[in-house]
C-alpha cells in the first residue's frame, strides 16, 4: 500500500446546506422537511459568491469530497479516508453549518465520556449513538481533529454544549474531552480519570468567513431534516466545485 508523506496539516471544509436558509431550525422533530416558505434558500447568486469569495473554492481547481443526506455520513467519509491512508490525521475541520454538531440536546456525552474515551484510541472509531447532531463531538473523540472553525449562521452559535469544554467553560475556546468515571448526579463533580487533547475551537459568522487557505477535502450536507425541499435546487451547483469521490 501507498503510504503519502504529509508535511503540513491537512485540512477539511465541512458545509451543511442548511447554513443557507434565512432561519435555522432547531430541536426539529420528525423528518419531514422544512417548509420552504419560511425557510428561505439563498439566491444561487449568493450562495455561488460565498463558496468562491468567502470559502475560497474554484470550477477550475475543484476539490475531492463528497455529497451526503445527513451530515454524519461525514465521519465515515473521512474514516474511509484515513483507512486508506489518503487522510493524515489530526487534521483542520472548517465547519460551515447552522448547528455545531456536538452533541447539545442529546445524551451522547454521557457515552463518550463513560464509555468511549476508556476505550483505545483505535477502537472509538465505530462508536455507538452517533447522528447528524453530534458527530463531530465523535470525531474529536478519535483525536481526528486539530483544530475546528465553526463558521456560525447569523442567527446561530449559541449551541455549544459546555460539557466537552475546557474546565466545562465554552469561554475557553478549547475543547477538551473528559474521561470520567459513572455520572451519576451533578457532571461537575464526577471523577476525571483522563483528558483528551485540546482542540482549539474560533466561532466566526458568516457574514466575516473571508477563507485564505485551500482545502484537501470538502464535505455537503444536504441535511434534508433541517433543510427545505427547495434546498436541492443547490446541489447541481456544489457539484461543479467537487470533484467527487
């Protein structure tokens, strides 16, 4: 097998459809999609001036990566990835997406911070109670990643779950997985038995995202829970700065 030699951080852009709606929708229930009248899609002229202006993508240098339904299905493009030896880890994940993706509203923390981080590092990668709303907080558990941009809707970024945080603080800007022994009552009391890396976290809105840098991989989401029907009508223009794999 091929083994490539990476010299420099590889590094990710991660984009949900659902960053282009002019509200989000939250704590969503069902999986039917959105309606379209209240949920408004950006004019494809906007939405083609921030992926060239803002995220720096080119029709003329696309970049491999990947459509997916839900936005989970990122994990295991970028395991695929990594077992291929074409993905050098930990590697840069720039976020672009209404939602943070870790974990808030959900139990998953309890898991990871019971269950998975007790586990070896090389056996955490085909975790249990994983979805399109956590599945970055899975990632980090696998030490993946380096360091995370969430590029944040206008209307958004208030959805950091404190647990994954830095002495629990978001203010930290840190994420830092925690080990811990059974959480019975209060989580700030439970016994840390071991600490993740830290992960440094910059939560920049939209409307400020000006990329310099390139991109090895790029992942979309289609999210069809959080997006409308109308959504779709901007996956023939994603394709035309992917190349797919």
């Amino acid at each position: 097998m091929l083994l490539i030699d990476f010299c420099e951080t590889m590094r990710i852009l991660d984009i949900d459809l659902d960053f282009f709606l002019n509200k989000i929708a939250f704590w969503k229930k069902g999986n039917k999609r959105l309606d379209e009248k209240e949920y408004v899609v950006w004019k494809k002229d906007k939405f083609i001036d921030f992926l060239e202006n803002n995220s720096n993508l080119s029709k003329n240098n696309k970049i491999k990566g990947r459509i997916v339904k839900k936005h989970h299905e990122a994990f295991y493009f970028w395991r695929e990835l990594i077992e291929k030896n074409e993905l050098e880890t930990p590697f840069e994940v720039v976020h672009i997406d209404a939602h943070a993706d870790l974990g808030l509203g959900d139990f998953s923390y309890k898991y990871i911070m019971e269950e998975l981080l007790h586990k070896p590092v090389e056996k955490r990668n085909d975790p249990e109670m994983m979805y399109e709303g956590n599945y970055l907080a899975f990632a980090i558990a696998n030490r993946w990643i380096s360091n995370l941009t969430y590029v944040t809707h206008p209307k958004g970024g208030n959805d950091l779950l404190n647990f994954h945080f830095k002495n629990y603080d978001v203010k930290s800007e840190i994420i830092q997985l925690k080990k811990t022994e059974k959480i019975e009552n209060e989580i700030k009391n439970v016994k840390i038995l071991d600490l993740e890396p830290e992960i440094p976290l910059k939560l920049i809105s939209g409307k400020d995202y000006l990329e310099e840098g390139t991109f090895d991989y790029v992942v979309f989401s289609i999210s069809p829970k959080y997006t409308p029907k109308t959504i779709d009508r901007l996956i023939p223009i994603v394709k035309e700065y992917i190349e797919e794999i």
